[in-house]
C-alpha cells in the first residue's frame, strides 16, 4: 500500500491508502504535505509541485500589490520628472525673455547709474 493524497480547491487534501499499482495522477499527489501543519492549511502549488501554506496566498497577493504600485508609482515619478524638465526649461526661456526686456528698458550707462 502506498499513500496518497487528494489535493482539494482551494486549499487543502485528503490521505488515502491506495495499492502500489495505482497510477497516480491529478488530482492526487505522492508528494506528502507538512506534517507540522494542519492538511486543511496547506495548498497544492502545480508549478513547483509542493505544498504551500496558506499564508503563502495572502503573501503572494501582497508581493502582487506591491509590483503593482511601484510600477504606478515609478510611471509617475517619471511623468513628474518630464513635467518637471518642462516647467525648468519654460522658466529659463521666460528668464531670458526677461532679461531681454530689461536691456531693451534700461539701457546699460543708465544701469550703471543707479547703481
């Protein structure tokens, strides 16, 4: 007799003593979860075929958030930075204009004069 286990959506299995010449295939796994842990607090990962707890859903959703906001939020630092580059690029055009005005306005002996 060997052990298997059925893997339950979403989370979870159930231990099953089958013959050794059961073939196992989905939704059963020879893989046997952690025994330190409640059957019903584990969850079957297909990819890397282990058991995962189920802390590690909640935490892979955080992980998934967290991509996401720093995707938003490295788009908008640079929007902001471009923004910003044009804003700085206007204020010295206007800063030029300025000075251009002054020098028409006042001409330079009267500059000194004031001074």
């Amino acid at each position: 007799m060997k052990t298997i286990y059925e893997i339950l959506y979403p989370f979870g299995c159930k231990k099953t003593e089958v013959t050794e010449e059961f073939e196992t295939r989905f939704p059963y796994t020879e893989v046997a979860p952690d025994t330190n842990r409640d059957f019903m607090l584990q969850f079957w990962d297909p990819k890397r075929t282990i058991w995962r707890p189920i802390e590690y859903m909640a935490n892979e959703e955080k992980i998934c958030l967290l991509e996401e906001f720093y995707r938003k939020a490295t788009n908008d630092v640079q929007d902001l930075s471009e923004k910003n580059e044009s804003v700085n690029d206007q204020l010295t055009d206007t800063q030029l204009a300025l000075a251009e005005v002054y020098e028409m306005l006042v001409p330079a002996d009267s500059a000194k004069e004031v001074k």
